[in-house]
C-alpha cells in the first residue's frame, strides 16, 4: 500500500510528543494561573460572522483585509475562522447581558492567512483574558500582571513594552498631527504605505522605517488629563509591584480596538519581527462598536507557539511509573489499572516484549519510576540507584511519599 501523501496545511503545525509534552504543561500552568487571578473559562466559538471581526478588529487592519479565513456556509452567510480572541468574547459578554464586571480565560487555535514562517503560522494557539466593566488603572495592573507572570512561569526571558493610545478625546487631534507628519515625510515611505497614512496611520509607527517613526509626533504630548493619570497610575503600580516596563512610543499594536493603555511582553530568545511572545491593552469603545451598551474593557493574548519555541520548561513526562513485566503484559495491565485507579500516572508495554525492550521502552519516556512485577503480591520499585521490594498496594503511596 502507497504511504499517505497529504500533508498539514500550510503553515499548520502537528504537535506531538515530545513537544506536546512542553504545550501540556505550558497549559496547565494557564489553567492553574488564570483561575489564581479570578478569570473562568470561557468557552467560544472557532468561527463568528465575518462582520464581527470586521467591526471589532477593524475594517482597514491587516487582519481583516488579508488575513481573514472567509466562506459562506450551505445558507450563504458569511462566517470567518477567528483571528483572535477579544471580539468573540465581547460579542459573548454582550449577548449575555452586559452584566456589571465580567472575567474569562479562554485558550484555543486561531487562524490567520499569513505568509509562513518561524514564530508565524496560518494556524497559532493562544491563552489570554478579558476584563470587561472596569476602567480603573487596577484592572490593567491585574491583567499586565497575570501575563507578565504567567511568561515568567511559563520558562520564557522577556521584557515588557507599554504605551498609551489615548481615547476618544484626544486620540483625534493626534492622529491628525500624526497624518500630516506623514504626509510631509510621504518620500520615505514605501508605495505600499502611502494608503495607511489615511486608513492606519498608528500601523506605520510600528511597520515602517524607523527613521521616520523616531521623530513622529509623540501620544505623551496629546494626551488628554484622565488618560495621562491613567498612564501615570499604572506606571506607579508597575513600579511598586517591582514589573519592570520599558516605555514605547511606537507600540500600537495591530488591531484596531485598542485605547489607553497597550503592551507587548518581547521574548529575549525570539527573534526579528516575531518576537513578541504576547500584547494586550484596553479597548473602552469595542463594546459600543460591536452594537452593545458602552462598556470598558481590557484583555491580552498570548502566543503558545512562540512560548514553547523558547521556553525552559522540562516537557510533562505525564507518568511518573512505568510496569516492566517478568510475566507478560496481562500482569502489567493489573498492576498499571490499580496504580492509575489511586491516581498515580501509570503506562506499560501493552504487546508481550522481553524485559530487556520494556527497560529501553521505559528509559526513552524519561520516567522517575520503574515497578517489576513478578507473578505475586510483592512487586519491586526502582527509583535513580534505590531498589525496594513492597507490596503493590503500598505503591502509590510511596510514590507520592517519594515526589
Ligand atoms: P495579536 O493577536 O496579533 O496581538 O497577537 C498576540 C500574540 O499571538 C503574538 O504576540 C504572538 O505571540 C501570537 N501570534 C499572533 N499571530 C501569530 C501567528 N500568525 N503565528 C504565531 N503566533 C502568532
């Protein structure tokens, strides 16, 4: 029979063990730490319409224009792969009602038609929050926080980039000094810009040449009163929470929903432009946009990909025994099924092999443990150089004694 030809889809990704090994415990960990911070799951759909996106992330952004993964289903309604995570979760807050302060965690795939590279897929995992109701500067803390830290426990060396986009008063007046900058330096910026100084002119602050971005009209000397003590207040308590910043005045982020407060965290083993590990930031106006009562509300997403490129993690080895059988795989069945039964990571070789391949089976899945059994009660336990024979029913607890 001819081997299977079909590969993954472009810039898709299969990811098994080992490798799976490091997701696993990256998204414990998310699990574990998201619920620490009081956010519940939230669980979303993988496709919206594309209106949705098209309103929330923004008509003129990358994402939307190029990026989106488009179809009509069997009635003809337009629906899209998500791109990211924070207008589903609007739309969800919204549908539910609205209520006063919301939280959730969500973690999945999201897809973007992109030209493939290393750190940039067409199909990319992320984990992120939304905070939803609440504009005080606490609520952008919580959430810079929960990242930075999470990126932190999760093995990976980074930094964190933070900027203030301004609101709905004096975001206007400087876009408008912003467009007429760009208009002067119009000659140095390539043909395929010259558009965005009308529909994105913030996307050239980040994407186009640096020369030009340096000496830009800056957001600090625009900001109206309440968005400078909100920078100030949040530059505070990074402070006294001891969460270095470094202050970015061409951080704008690639979507178009944000105000206020934006952040990137950079991981320091990445490289190039796909060296941000995660961003987030407050988006104040989205709700109102997506049709919904006016509602603030901030979030960030990370990426799980570019995590485990660079993280330090050991991978989950997900057993901590494994059952080498004198007797044959029968055995092992019982004594595995038993130990998995007191809640103890248990796997054996299930096809009958000479002890000698259960050892080479058992020393490439790195486990801490091994167990022998013999035919009766008493089965022996191997652990680095100690060797103890015991009754099997004493096992589990001396595993847990032991780790
Ligand atoms: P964004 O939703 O664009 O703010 O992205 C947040 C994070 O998701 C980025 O910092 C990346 O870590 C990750 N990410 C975004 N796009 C991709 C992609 N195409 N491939 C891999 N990771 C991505």
């Amino acid at each position: 029979m001819a081997l299977m030809s079909f590969q993954p889809p472009k810039g898709t990704d299969d990811i098994l063990a080992p490798e799976s090994q490091l997701w696993r415990r990256i998204l414990k960990l998310w699990e574990e730490m998201s619920a620490r911070y009081g956010y519940p799951l939230m669980l979303l759909p993988v496709f919206e319409s594309t209106e949705l996106f098209a309103r929330g992330v923004g008509e003129t952004t990358d994402v939307v224009t190029k990026q989106m993964y488009s179809f009509p289903d069997k009635s003809g309604r337009s629906l899209s792969l998500r791109p990211e995570g924070t207008a589903g979760a609007v739309r969800a807050y919204l549908n539910r009602g609205g209520q006063a302060v919301f939280k959730g965690a969500y973690s999945g795939p999201m897809f973007r038609y992109e030209q493939p590279q290393a750190g940039r897929r067409r199909q990319f995992y992320q984990v992120g929050v939304e905070y939803m109701g609440v504009s005080s500067s606490e609520a952008d803390i919580e959430v810079i926080e929960l990242g930075w830290r999470f990126v932190a426990a999760a093995g990976v060396d980074a930094e964190l980039r933070l900027n203030n986009l301004g609101d709905a008063e004096c975001r206007p007046g400087y876009l408008a000094d912003l467009r007429a900058y760009l208009n002067e330096r119009r000659t140095e910026l390539p043909d395929s810009m010259a558009s965005m100084i009308d529909a994105n002119p913030l996307r050239i602050l980040d994407s186009g040449p640096e020369a030009v971005a340096a000496s830009a009209p800056r957001f600090e000397d625009y900001w109206c009163r309440p968005c400078r003590d909100h920078h100030d207040a949040v530059l505070a308590a990074l402070d006294s929470l001891g969460i270095p910043y470094i202050s970015d005045h061409t951080l704008v982020r690639g979507l178009d929903y944000y105000t206020r407060t934006a952040w990137e965290y950079i991981g320091l083993g990445l490289k190039g432009a796909q060296n941000a590990v995660g961003g987030g930031g407050r988006y104040d106006d989205l709700a109102e946009t997506l049709g919904g009562k006016p509602a603030p509300g901030l979030g960030f997403a990370l990426g799980v990909d570019r995590i485990a490129a660079v993280s330090t993690l050991d991978p989950d080895p997900e057993i901590e025994v494994f059952v080498v059988s004198e007797t044959g795989p029968k055995e092992a069945l019982h004594a595995a099924s038993r130990l998995r039964g007191e809640g103890v990571g248990v796997d054996f070789d299930a096809e009958a092999r000479s002890v000698k391949a259960q050892l080479r089976t058992a020393g490439r899945r790195g486990v801490p443990h091994l167990m022998i059994v013999r035919g009766d009660d008493i089965v022996e336990v191997r652990s680095g150089g100690e060797r103890r024979q015991m009754p099997l029913r004493e096992v589990a607890s001396w595993i847990r004694g032991s780790s």
